[in-house]
C-alpha cells in the first residue's frame, strides 16, 4: 500500500519538465544574447553603423559646367585652358574626362563636351 499511496497521479500531458528562472535564462536569454552580439558584428562589417559625413567624401563639388563643341585641332589641353585658365589644366582635363566620362584623350570635331567653367 505504500507504493500505491506514494505514487503520485499527474494529469494526461504534464511532463514533469519545469524551468526556473536559471534555466529560463539559458534557453531564452543566451540564445537572443548570442543574436544582438551577431548582429552588432555584422552592422560594423558591412558598414551599417552610420554613413560618413558629406564633407568627408571623396566626390568633388559639380560647380558650374557649360557645354563646349570641339573644333578641328581642338586637344583637351586647349579645351581645359580656354573653359579655366587660371586653374591646373591637369586637373581640369581630368575634370573634363569625369564630366564626360571619357576613355582616353581622342576628340572628334563636332563632339559636345562638358567642361567646368572657372570660378
């Protein structure tokens, strides 16, 4: 009788499996640790954690552009001579070359080109 009476009945379906707060802890807690960590890592991976600033850019101001239409003998060193001369004529032709998206230096008669103006 004392086996009988020392047997607990448990209701169809407890498994007797209960958590306390530890236990909750690991199941729960470590897992969505684990998570943020991960995710924190990958936003400073790929870059995610902030854009750098506008001033900090490698982009060029646009300024002012005009249009100029290439004659026969015209070379990009004129071009960039007469649209700003009081500015380094290298780095006016490879302003020119960004404007235009130009592959090399060939110019044909009648071809538009953008160039920066001076100023």
């Amino acid at each position: 009788m004392s086996t009988a009476a020392s047997r607990q009945i448990r209701p169809a379906g407890s498994a007797g499996f209960h958590l306390n707060r530890r236990g909750r802890f690991l199941f729960v807690g470590i897992p969505v640790l684990v998570l943020a960590v991960l995710a924190a890592a990958a936003a400073v991976f790929f870059g995610l954690n902030g854009m750098a600033p506008a001033a900090a850019s490698d982009e060029r101001p646009v300024g002012t552009v005009r249009s100029v239409t290439v004659d026969y003998g015209d070379t990009l060193w004129t071009i960039a001579g007469r649209s700003a001369p009081e500015a380094s004529r290298n780095e006016t032709i490879l302003r020119i070359g960004e404007l235009n998206s130009l592959d090399g230096a060939d110019l044909q008669p009648g071809q538009v080109l953008f160039v920066p103006t001076a100023g």
